[in-house]
C-alpha cells in the first residue's frame, strides 16, 4: 500500500480543487463514497434553511413571493446548473421530481411527434426513467413503449415510428458514458427525438448540452450537486424547442400569468412552462444555497479529476486485490467512464456493511454489484487509497461473513 | 367600534383554542388574515428544518432514508393529516405539489371508468385544477373537459358519459362551500367518480372524507396546516378503490419494492402507490414538524370558531362600514362558508395595499376581490376587531388612493 499512498500524496499536492472540501461537513472518521447517491452537505446550508425559515417565511410571510425571489428560484436555480453541464442563461426549469420532470419531457416530444406512436427506452436504465416511459404510453391508446436491451444495435431501433429515445447519459450501475453526439445525430436522422437523464452526469462529467444539439434533458441534484435529500430535479429543453413545448402537467406555476387567475391555460414563455405547481421552497432554496460554492470551480478540472480519481482507485483496487474475485464492470477507459466505479462480487453485499461498520460508505445495488462514487469536490486521493486499504482488510479478513442478511434500506 | 370590542372579548374569554397563538411566531405589530394563502410558521419549524440538514443529512447521510425515516415520510405525515380531514391510518400519501396530485387522480379516475370520456371541472375552480384537467384531456385523443358553469344544473350535466367530477370543496375566491354528501351521491348514482379539491378546507372546515363516501381528495398543506412555503401536497383515495388504482406518474419511490431494481413498475400496495420520485425532504419534514400541535387541537371547536369569526367579521364590516359600496361574496350562511371571507370593491386592490401598510395582511383576488381569511388556529377576535378598526380607516380616509398600481406579486 505504500506506494499507493505515495501516488496518492502526488495527485493530492497537484489537486486544484483540493480547497474545496473545507466548505463541506464530513462526519468524524467517514470515508463517503456515496456522493453519486446523496451529496454531502456544504457547510452553509442548514443555516440557509434555518435562514429562509426564520425571515422569508416567518417574518416576510407572503411578500417573500415577490421580495425574496420565491416565484422566480425555479428559473435563477435553473441558471446556476445551466454552465455545469453546458446550457443557457434561462433554459433550465428546477423543481419536482427527476421522475415528474421525465413525464413532462416525454409527453411534449409526443406531442412533438404526432403520428409517431414508440418511446424507445433502455431495458436496464435506472428504473424510474423506464417506469415512467411505460405510465406515459399506457395512458393512450396505441402508444408503446419499446425497449433497448443490452447489445441491441440502437440504429436498428432507430426508425420512424419512434417519437422519442430516452436514455441515461452515465449508467447508475456500470457508469458507462454514452456518446451524445452520434447518438443524437443518428437519432435525429430519423426525425427522432431524444431525452437524456444526466442523473449521474451533473457536477462529475463532461456534458454540453447546447454544443452537443440536445433536446431534452433531465437530472438530480442531490447526488454531485449536494443539493440535499430528494432536493427538486432540473429540465432543460433545447431553445429551438422551448417555444413549441405543449406538457400536460400544465399548473399555474407555469402560466404566462399566473396571477390573473383566467380560466384558460396559456403557457409562460420558454423553459418556465415545465414549471407546473408551487415549488416546495425550502428544499428549492437549499439547493441555491448548495450551488453558490459551483461559481469557484472550473468544470474541466473537476471533470479531469474525476476521471483520474476512479482510475487511481481500480488501479489500486486490482494492484492490492489482485487475488479476489472481483469483477470490473465499469468501463476501463476512463473517457467513457463516469464519477462511479463498480465491481460485481458474490459477497458485494456483506462488503459494502462491513466496509460501512469501518466508516466507509459505498453503496450496494443488487443481486452483486459493489458502487463505489467519487465526488471531486471534496474527496482527496489520500481518501481513496484509505478506502482501498480498508477493502483489502475487509476481503482478506472475510469481514463480509459477518454482515446480517438484509439488502433494503438504502437509496440512490 | 367598542361594542365590537367588547363582543370580541367576550368571545377570546370563551375561546378553548387561544393557547395556540403564542406556538406561532407573529412578525411584530402584524395581524395575519393570509393564513388561507401561507400560514404562519410554528415556532418549532425553523429549527426542525436545520436539525434535519444539519443532523439527518449532513451527519446521518444515505442511512437516514431507514434510520430517520426518510422513506416512510409521505404516509407518516399523511397519518398526521388523516384526522384532520376525516381519513384513516395509511390512507394519505404526502408529496409533489397539489398540481400533480390533481394530474394523478384524474388520470386514476379515467382508467377507473373506461369508456367515459369527459371530465367535468368547474369554470371557475381555482385555475390550476382547470388547467391540470385540460392538460390531461389534452394528451388523449377523444377526451375532453366540460365546463361546469355557475348556474348550471350539476345533476344534469351529470352522464354516462362523464368519468370523473372535479370540484372544490370551499371556493378559493366565494369560500362557498358544496354540499359534499348530496354531490358524491347524485355523481355515484350516475357512476361518476368525484375529485375534492381540499385546498381551502384542511385545517379550517369540516371535512369527513370516509363518512361521506368520497372517491379522490387531494389538498394543500401550506394554507391552514401551516406546512411551510409550497409544502408538498397530500392526496387520498377511498380504501374501497385504492389497489385498483393505476395512475401514469409511476415513479420508482411507489414501486412494491423499489430497491429491487426490477426492471417492470409494479404499484405498492395501497396510497404509497401515488408516491412518485424521491420525496423533497427537507419540505416533508418541516411539514411534519408544522403538523405536530394539531395532535391537541380539538377539531370541532377549531371547526366553530372559524364559523364564528368570519360571523363576528361580517357582521362588524357591516356595522361599520354601512356607508361603503362593499359587496360581500362569501355566503352569508356560516354553514355554506369557509374560513375567509369575501367583499368585492372597485377600490379592492388599492383597500388592501393601504391595510398591509398598517400591518394588516388580507390578499386581493383580480379584478376586485378583497379577501380575509382567518385561521382559528393562530388568530383571536380581538385582532379581528382590530383588523376592523384600520379598514374603517382606510375606507372613510380614502387611504386606497395612495397605493400604486400594482395587482401582481402576491400569491395564494
């Protein structure tokens, strides 16, 4: 291991992002690993929260609406992701849920593409995304859902009685990285539509949405934007789109005027007609709060750690675990790789406890796959060489022999 | 105004709920009659929600979705709600904004009755209701909302052809209250499922949702349940109908068992199945917080004082303001009224501008709806009283004049 923490020390003396992690709490003794599934959380927002609490809402009651900038957070929220993963002033739209805003995406590409009767959508995307292309197509008559299994040919799939493709950016197990640009194009050929989750992209990887000709885009904000626990999901629809976009969930919130109170729905201008209810504005100005430190930080040095950071650790894992049947199934080549690396084992499950019982914390995705996340931000290489240590004591001790049998209870 | 005075004390002498007051934090000098648009916030909140960052998630990261109880959120605070508006253990799931409860349970509605095609809405319900029945209709080819207008004969718009009936239980602008038992039953004769809009009634009007035999109930947590700014919403659904219930917004937080990763939605069992993406969680649980002291509030003395105030109100604006052109809209029956109360002006916007520079926070409905809501929780008679004296005022100094023109910014 030494020389592991050796090629740790250098990495660390070159990190330039190294003063980040002072701006974040990091329980006593906890390695976190987990930054792909919930954030950790910037110093600053519980006094934020208390903050909105206590003045906007208790003292400002109402006015707050207009004063505190409560009716416009979903669009200035919105502009604080926009150049974390290549977007435009006032195109992005923050609020409900990654699952919600993935109905609203999909039912305006439907509408988009009137005649056209397929969402095409990948079998062993991360779940919701799949669930919701289904509850959508099982809405109308005649609409389906076909899927793209592992090692189908997507060109193939691609014709013209699909509407809309809608696929992960990052995969939350294997953390392959698709390639936007030829598919997008591919896809457009054929008149196609596309929607990307960037779920696991935002805050970790390279994305340009704009530069790329994306059309729709949703995301999380609570994995590597540390928004907080199921804080609200983001949209971004292409500007060439935005004018054109007819979405069910057509509440008030998203009414050119709101406060009109006229029976007939018209929608605001661009981005803002995805907005659909009152926004849940503690969660939403926790989320502001959390993304003020990203105005600091330079997006290729952040994407260029990522990437040298989970290739530190698989070398290091298969340097110090070389006896061990692990298996690797995330990409090696870090270009199509994104901020998780995941290794499936048969005893990934007790791993991941007995990991956790050292402070440790990775997180489980079952039958068998052990996922491992590097946030940037704030992990040191000197922390990844430590986790790797404690893995290798963890699987030369056989501690997962003694982890209790219950693979519930935790979240991506 | 010193028998009004006196009247007043009278009634704060006999009030079993005036230790309630001092749970809330007042802003200084203000009397608050926008309970019915934002509540005010329970002293307890604002530290509630930095305990939650700083404690459940800063600290307790990813384990608290088991550990602090995360997960069950959405039906532990239903369980808070259900007294309050007369439902039952696990019957309510907490979430998402009223907006997208209205999407789900119409939706649910319509598969439930297949072969009906129209929703029945209210013209002039709150607007975000009739929007979100058009955007759904919208999606559906040979779907369509029929308007339901004032004067209309509901009983004859009631056919074999409607699916679902779309009202709300106390008006936001009127606070008329319909007659819930006698429409559930001339809807059901015909087959018709009825959704209640509960925005204006939880926490202030009586509501006995299992009693009457309603079929689908969504409300708004933010007005009388003092739940916080855009506080997530709650919906119920008649036990009798619950686990036939198929709804598009099929997130993977109402899947049976979401942390299999199973690639086909299968709903969870009962009203989980309406939860949809990852719940908001610093919102939920303020909310939770917020909802704590309704365990004590006794719910028909909370029910006859808000009758009484909005009597005492009217009939204190009546008495001193005989000479001003006020039109009262709200019923004059406090049987048929909710707990704010209505008066048109032609002066209503500048009336009410003038009355919250002297602290006295009502809100104005366009094009000249002064509106008054008082929530029996937080508010004694002698504020009331109060609230009395400075619009007489306004109203006999023309203090109206004075305010500009300005009839946006402020929201209910």
């Amino acid at each position: 291991m030494n020389k592991i923490f050796q090629r740790a020390k250098d990495h660390d003396n070159r990190d330039a992002l190294a003063g980040f992690k002072e701006l974040f709490h990091v329980p006593e003794g906890v390695i976190y690993l987990d930054g792909n599934s919930l954030g950790l959380m910037p110093k600053t927002c519980s006094e934020r929260v208390r903050d909105v609490a206590q003045n906007e809402w208790s003292e400002g009651l109402i006015r707050s609406w207009s004063e505190a900038g409560w009716f416009h957070l979903p669009i200035t929220v919105g502009n604080r992701i926009a150049p974390i993963v290549g977007a435009g002033e006032n195109e992005i739209a923050v609020g409900d849920s990654t699952s919600v805003n993935l109905f609203k995406c999909l039912a305006a590409a439907l509408k988009l593409r009137p005649g056209r009767k397929v969402i095409l959508s990948e079998a062993d995307n991360f779940p919701t995304d799949h669930y919701i292309a289904n509850g959508l197509a099982g809405m109308i008559d005649g609409y389906e859902v076909c899927d793209l299994n592992p090692g189908d040919d997507l060109a193939e799939k691609l014709d013209e009685s699909v509407a809309v493709l809608i696929l992960s950016h990052v995969h939350y197990k294997s953390c392959r990285i698709r390639d936007i640009p030829m598919i997008n194009k591919a896809a457009h050929k054929k008149g196609v539509l596309v929607l990307w989750d960037l779920s696991h992209t935002s805050g970790a990887v390279e994305i340009n949405l704009k530069a790329d000709d994306c059309d729709f885009a949703v995301g999380c904000t609570y994995k590597y934007l540390n928004g907080g626990p199921g804080a609200p999901a983001f949209a971004w629809i292409n500007p060439r789109l935005q004018d054109q976009i007819d979405q069910p969930l057509s509440g008030w919130m998203g009414h050119l005027d709101p406060f009109a109170f006229t029976p007939g729905y018209r929608p605001a201008e661009g981005v803002r007609r995805l907005v659909c209810g009152t926004p849940q504005v503690l969660s939403l100005s926790t989320l502001d709060e959390a993304l003020r430190l990203w105005e600091k930080v330079d997006r290729n040095t952040l994407f260029a750690k990522s990437r040298a950071m989970t290739s530190f650790f698989i070398g290091a894992v298969e340097e110090v675990c070389a006896d061990q049947p692990l298996t690797l199934i995330s990409p090696r080549d870090p270009a199509i790789r994104g901020s998780h690396v995941s290794f499936d084992y048969d005893n990934g499950y007790g791993t991941m406890r007995a990991l956790a019982e050292r402070r440790v914390i990775g997180d489980f995705r079952a039958p068998r796959t052990m996922r491992f996340g590097f946030a940037p931000l704030y992990l040191s290489f000197e922390d990844v060489a430590r986790a790797v240590e404690h893995l290798k004591h963890v699987l030369d001790g056989q501690e997962w022999q003694r982890a209790e049998f219950n693979i519930r209870g935790e979240v991506t």
